[in-house]
C-alpha cells in the first residue's frame, strides 16, 4: 500500500501561500480584485496535482456575488478538481455556489456552461456510486468528446481517479479478479492491471488471475461484539408510555 499511500499524499493541498490564506481567511475574500489571484492558484493546483478545495470555493463565491467576473473554464477546473476527491461533499459543495442557470438550467435556455456542468455532475454522480466501469466509458465515448475536453486542463486527472478507486477498493477486498480491475480502474489487458496493482498499489498478481490485496485496518475481518445494556427501569418507562398512549 506505500504506493498508494504516496500519491494520495501528492493529492493533499500544499501548504497555502500567504496571500491565499488572507484572501479566504479575511475580508479579501470578497474583493472582486481577489479573483484573478485565486484564478492562478487555480491553475497551479491543476498543473501541480494537488487541490485546495477552501481556496476554490473561495472563488466560486467571488463568482456568484460578481457574475461578470465568471470564467466558464475556472468553473469547469474546480469542478473537474473536486471530483477527484471522491467520496466527498466536495463536488456538492461547489455545485451549491453556481446560479441555478449553470445548475439547474430550463431547457430551452441551455448555455454551454450549464452543459459543461452537467456532463461533470454525471461523471461524479458515477463516481460516488461506485459505478466505475460506466465513469471510464462515459468519459471515453468516441459520440462525445467534451469529456476529455473538460478534464484536459487537469494534469493526471485520470491517474488520480484510478489511484482513488484503488484506495477504496483495497478498504474493501483481500482479493479481487484481475478482469474486474480492469473494468474498475479503466485499464487495457491483464498486463496493464498487473503494472498498475504491483508498481503503484503494492499489491501481488497470484495464478487463476486475481490479486491479492495486504491487509490493512479496513479490508481485516474482525469480529464484532455488540453489548446493549438494557435494564428494568428501561422498560417500566416504555410500558407506563404505552399505557398513557392507550388512556
């Protein structure tokens, strides 16, 4: 697990540079002036592979109380930014700071903004879901290829999301089908599956294709032992309430 456990670190935010921890901890957080600053701040976070998701939010609330100052591809980065931290609140959160016409747009009055938006909520909706072979085909679609241009932008993005999968898959089995990775993660061929679970994951490709995962706090079985303390007085209060239900 030490490589996972690396490259989730490299997904942490890095220590914030002084002006951003005064923009978004003070009153700078709404001077328009500040957009531009966490604009490029931005832009290192998706050349760097790591996400300040505070600082992002920052911005789209800089976005929402000035609604000229909005960058269709700032919005999309964010968003494309806070998927990669699922599961988590992340995506919602900064889905809640857009107008609803980018969110919840009619119809007939669709902007490609609002497209945008709704490709992303479909691909983090998959992913929230554990639906991981549908995720790698939607955003590889040959009908629809605004997906690879949403997510371009963002350095390692689909490295990330595999890392990510992985994590959770190895909370969750000792043992997996090397077929079934491959499908989880987006990979091509049993090869790929085995460079992938042994260099990055640390985990060990065994005969009958499967891969066996170390054990950890999460994937232990462990037996659990449930004590409930129940005493007389508990159960006089709930007879004497049924009684004055009934009177």
């Amino acid at each position: 697990m030490n490589g996972l456990e690396t490259q989730h670190e490299r997904r942490r935010p890095q220590e914030r540079p002084e002006i951003i921890r005064t923009i978004i901890n003070g009153l700078e957080r709404y001077n328009p002036e500040a957009a531009s600053t966490l604009e490029s701040y931005l832009q290192q976070q998706c050349e760097e592979k790591f996400c300040d998701c505070n600082a992002n939010r920052a911005l789209l609330k800089l976005y929402q109380l000035n609604p000229d100052r909005i960058k269709d591809e700032a919005v999309t980065n964010i968003l494309v930014k806070a998927m990669t931290q699922f599961p988590s609140p992340q995506f919602d959160l900064c889905m809640h700071l857009l107008a609803p016409s980018h969110s919840n747009p009619a119809p007939a009055s669709t902007s490609e903004l609002a497209e945008a938006v709704a490709k992303l909520r479909v691909l983090n909706t998959q992913l929230e879901g554990a639906q991981y072979g549908r995720f790698w085909a939607t955003l590889s679609a040959d009908d629809d290829d605004i997906y690879a241009d949403l997510t371009t932008d963002i350095a390692g993005f689909e490295d990330m999301i595999r890392v990510r999968i992985a994590q959770l898959i190895s909370q969750a089995y000792r043992e997996i089908d090397v077929a079934v990775l491959e499908n989880w993660l987006g990979l091509d061929g049993a090869d790929e599956v085995a460079k992938f679970a042994v260099e990055t994951c640390g985990w060990k490709v065994v005969e009958d294709g499967l891969v066996q995962i170390p054990k950890n706090a999460e994937n232990e079985a462990r037996k659990a032992e449930i004590r409930e303390d129940v005493n007389v007085d508990m159960f006089a209060r709930v007879i004497k309430r049924s009684w004055e239900e009934v009177a």
